[in-house]
C-alpha cells in the first residue's frame, strides 16, 4: 500500500487596483496552509476602482499558466468605502472565475485604512491572516456582498455557510444560530 502525500503550500498574496497597474506581492511564506504576512501597501484609489487580492502557492505558480492559484477576493469600489476605516475583516477566498473547476477554501484578513479623512479614496493596508483581530470585523462573500455588523450586539458575527445561508456567531457563549440577533 503507498500513501501519497502532498506538502503545504509556499502561499503569498498579490494586492492590485484594477485598471490603475498598482501591484503588491507580500513575501513567500513557506509550508503553510496557515499564513501571516502582516505587511501594510499604500494603495491609491480613485472613485471607481476595486482591489484585488489573488492567493498563489509560490510551489506550483512556475509550472503551468494559471497554476499555483489558491483563491481571490475582489472588493468593488463601493464596498471598499463602507470598509475603509472600520478595523479587520475576513473575507471568503473564492475563484478567479465562476466556471473553473477547482474547489477554493481558506479566507484572508485585511484592513482598509484611508489618509483622507474619510472623503474620496483611501489608502489600503493588506494584513495577513491573523494577529489582532480587535475593533470592528465585517465579512465579506466571494461577490462582494458585505454583512452589516453595525448592528449586532457585541461579541457576534454574522457568517455564510458554503451554500450561502447566513448564520451567526456568538463569541461570548462559542454558539450558532440562524436567526439574527436583536442589537442592544
């Protein structure tokens, strides 16, 4: 009987304003299902530009056209400007497109901080998946739909699960439920 095993993806992240040629890598992290970047890029943005954060594992991006990709969030100009400025969010890795084949699993952690004031356009900080996650969390699905976590009590979340269906999370008891809970 053989067994075969497959290692841990070497993950890094490009970051990019659509249309605008402004990309970021972050550094190789190497067999990792689990990276930490933590690295801030000053990204301009105008009024209707959308930022794109691609996954790839570094192992495989060498070896055939499009290989090595492990996910993508797209975040649309309107919904960097409700982001900006409200603290870290989670958002769902999903495909490159809605037709390829491969599954996509994992989420990447960011945090949009603007230098304007809260006006126009803002600087964007990218963050690897963890650290401190304090401060206001949004989640955002792989169309870039965005919860509303504004109005959930503190110490809850609201969440999709892979068919779509929004469910919350209760940090304070470690407890789901479906229906949303009522603000304080």
């Amino acid at each position: 009987m053989s067994c075969l095993f497959v290692g841990a993806p070497d993950p890094f992240a490009k970051i990019s304003v659509d249309g605008s040629g402004q990309c970021h890598s972050t550094d190789t992290c190497k067999s990792t299902l689990n990276p930490k970047w933590n690295q801030h890029y000053d990204l301009y943005i105008s009024k209707g530009d959308g930022i794109t954060i691609s996954v790839w594992n570094n192992k495989k991006i060498h070896k055939k056209e499009g290989g090595g990709f492990l996910g993508c969030v797209r975040i649309m100009s309107n919904t960097i400007h409700r982001l900006k400025d409200t603290g870290y969010q989670r958002l769902e890795l999903g495909k490159a497109n809605s037709d390829d084949a491969d599954v996509v699993k994992g989420q990447i952690v960011v945090s949009l901080l603007s230098r304007d004031g809260g006006g126009g356009g803002g600087g964007g900080h990218q963050g690897g998946g963890g650290g401190n996650t304090s401060g206001v969390v949004a989640v955002v699905d792989p169309l870039g739909g965005l919860s509303c976590p504004d109005s959930l009590p503190l110490g809850w979340e609201e969440r999709r699960t892979s068919a779509g269906r929004l469910f919350y999370v209760n940090h304070h008891t470690k407890t789901t439920q479906w229906t949303r809970p009522n603000p304080r």
